[in-house]
C-alpha cells in the first residue's frame, strides 16, 4: 500500500472554520481514494458491521432480554467476571454494576450532600444554571454545580471504586504503536457534579449527543492518527478499544469540552431508579463512531458541513444524518442506590424525558480517567480548584465551594485520592 496522503490539521479552532472543514473533507476523501478504495465502499463496510449489531440488539428486546451487560461488583473485586460477561461489555461497551456501593451507603452519601449544600444556604444563593445541560426543577437545580463535597470526594478515591475503574481500564489496549498510552491502575479523579432531581419532577432530559470532542476529531494531528484505520484504506482494522494516540489529542475549547481522556463516563446511583424514569439512553455499540466519523464525508452533506458538529457544542447524534444507529438507542435496566452505570467514552448517549418522575433520581458523576500526559497536565489546574475549592476549568465559572470550610480538605486525601491528583 503506497504512504497515505497528508491531511491538513489544526491544533486550534482555524479562523475561517467553513473553509477549514472544506479543506480537510477534500483531504480525507483524496486520502481514501488513495487507498484504492472510495469513501462509499469504505462507508459500506462500516454500515454493514453496524447494521449486524442493530439486528442483534433488536432481536434481544425482541426476546425480553436485557441488552445493558450487568455484572456484580463482587465478581470484579474477585477477578471472576466470567468470559462471556466480558465479551458482552466489549461488544455493547456499556455496564451496569451491580453493588458497587452498599445501598446504605449511597443513601448516606445522598443526604451527607444535601447536608451540605444546605448547611452552606446553596439555594438562597443559586444563581440559575452555569450552562444549559440540564435546566431547574422548581426554584431548584436540577444539576447541582458542586465538586468537593465529602461524599464526592470519598467515593473517588474508595478503594471500590478503584476496583471498577481497573476493570474498565482493562478493556483498553493501552500499550499499542510503540508507546504506553495510560496507565491502568490509576485514576486521575475528574471532578464532575451531581444531579438530584425530585419526586413528581418533569424534565426534558437530554438528546442524544456523544462527548469525546467536535470538529478536533477531525482536524487535530492526534486524532487523525487516532482515526487512521477509518481514513487510509484499513477500515477493517479499526478499534474502538484501541487507545493509540488518544490520550495526545487536545480538544478545541468550549463550554462542552471534557479536557482529559476517559475510557468511561459514569455515574453512581444515590437513589433507586425504574427504567422507564427519564433514565440513561445509549446506542451500545462502540462501534459506531465509525459511521459517525465517516458519515460527513459521503455525496449527500454539504462540502462546509460535518452533520451537524461544529465547535463549541456538543457533538450530535439523531435522526437526519444517523438514523441507522437512532434505531438501536436502549436504555439502562432499574438500578438501585449503589449500583453505577459506564459507557464507553465515544459512545452515543442522552437522558430520556420524565413528567411527574416517579421516586428520585439522583447520581454522582464519577468517570474512569486514568492516568496519561494529557489528564496529567489537567490535574494541575484540578488540585487548584480543589485547595480553593473553586469550580474546576472544565465547568462554569461558579465557585459557590470557596468559602465552605466543611469540604473535602487535602488531609482527607487518602493514597489513591493524593496519586489521582498528582501529589506523590
């Protein structure tokens, strides 16, 4: 196979994005020709490896079974996940773990939160949402914009939640092309929120969206050879578990931007949830973010347009340039306080709406980041959010933390807390 052709990159949003995104569609095409292959017969054997999984996940609801992998948080702590558990998260990279906290203490880590948000008069000083992920419940946040709460903080660096991030880091090829690109064993502890959404609450939820970045996926250096299989004619040889280059790629600025590498988002249930409660959809086939990637540059999209993604905005995911995968969107099984839910970093997802929600629905969002030069240099501006407890870069500007003196304090930090944040 002859040198694949040079495609233009930008390490920063370009001034004129229209021509940018021109000029680096003509280039990936021309790359593809190259190969001896066209975007359509490339694009086809993407499709075709979807539509096989789409199939399968309808036969399975078909079947009453449950699409979502659920393993017990006694068999990863063990070792003993079974093989065929195993290739099931690989296939739907998706999972829900069973008791991965005892309910009690789920429970208490709930009020411990509403203990101390109250405890500091949050409400009387909400000033409305930073940023529109989710909107109010009432007179109250929906998403409350608080990140060093001891229950955040302890859940964190506990020993059970290590046990799972490993787990799911193991998923991964890290070592690939010459180079180790993270370590397993480590998390680098990225501080997110909490949702706490009421009894009786009616939501919009979330449509459904992925996170790994925008136009960056396309147009960086780091993520053109994350992507190469799809661009150089090796289509067949693309890995959606492969971490190769990954961990380089830095992501063009905006208010929806995630500045480190997750193998998993995630979330920790404080409260139980019924599946059909404005719960967590996903299009659980890893997979996918080769169609997504290939897609804009088939004959039907405008030569200034990739489906939709631009800078600034999350990346979408719907009915007009994807309906293959819109068919295959599933929604997690009822979990209880306790249990947490993991997708894969590039996975397809959104937040079903809810009237009159029955029971609460409440989470904490903990990833798994491990540790990697890219989620290295965030956790210098992390522990400077945490010692000020301000809001961390990644989120708005709020800080209502900096004068709570009952958050999490540095001599809290246990081992696994102080490596994540880069202390020893």
């Amino acid at each position: 196979m002859t040198t694949p052709l040079a495609v233009p990159h930008w390490d920063s949003p370009p001034a004129d994005l229209p021509s940018a995104v021109r000029e680096v569609k003509r280039a990936l095409r021309a790359r593809i020709a190259a190969s001896g292959r066209t975007v359509d017969e490339v694009f086809a054997v993407v499709e075709q490896r979807i539509s096989i999984e789409v199939d399968a996940i309808a036969a399975e609801k078909a079947r009453g079974e449950q699409v979502w992998p659920v393993i017990d948080y006694d068999d990863i702590a063990a070792g003993t996940v079974s093989p065929d558990a195993v290739a099931k998260l690989q296939r739907r990279g998706c999972l829900v773990v069973r008791g991965h906290f005892p309910r009690e203490q789920a429970l208490a880590w709930d009020q411990g939160i509403v203990d101390y948000v109250e405890s500091n008069q949050f409400f009387e000083n909400y000033r409305g949402p930073g940023d529109d992920f989710f909107g109010s419940v009432g007179s109250k946040p929906e998403i409350y914009p608080i990140y060093w709460s001891p229950a955040q903080m302890q859940a964190r660096q506990s020993v059970r939640m290590s046990n799972v991030q490993k787990f799911l880091n193991s998923q991964w090829t890290h070592a690939s092309e010459g180079a180790q690109w993270f370590d397993p064993e480590r998390d680098s502890l990225y501080p997110d929120r909490i949702r706490r959404r009421p009894p009786g609450a009616t939501s919009g939820g979330l449509g459904t969206h992925l996170d790994p970045g925008t136009l960056d996926l396309w147009m960086t250096g780091a993520y053109q050879q994350a992507f190469r299989h799809l661009f150089d004619g090796t289509v067949e040889q693309y890995d959606p578990w492969d971490a190769a280059y990954r961990t380089d790629g830095p992501q063009y600025p905006g208010s929806t931007m995630c500045s480190v590498f997750r193998t998993f988002q995630g979330w920790t249930a404080l409260s139980d949830m019924a599946h059909d409660q404005g719960v967590l959809h996903t299009v659980p086939i890893p997979a996918a973010m080769a169609y997504l990637m290939l897609r804009p540059l088939l004959d039907d999209v405008p030569d200034d347009d990739m489906c939709g993604v631009t800078v600034n905005q999350v990346f979408p995911a719907n009915g007009e340039w994807h309906p293959l995968l819109m068919e295959a969107v599933t929604g997690i099984p009822d979990v209880s306080a306790g249990d947490s839910v993991w997708w894969h970093c590039d996975m397809i997802h959104g937040v079903a709406p809810v009237e009159d929600q029955v029971g609460w629905g409440n989470v904490m969002y903990i990833p798994a980041a491990p540790w990697c030069p890219r989620n290295e240099r965030y956790a210098a501006s992390v522990r400077e959010a945490f010692t000020t407890g301000s809001s961390p870069s990644d989120f708005p500007e709020e800080h209502y933390e900096r004068t709570w003196s009952n958050r999490f304090a540095v001599d809290d930090l246990n081992e696994t807390g102080r490596r994540g944040l880069g202390l020893d």
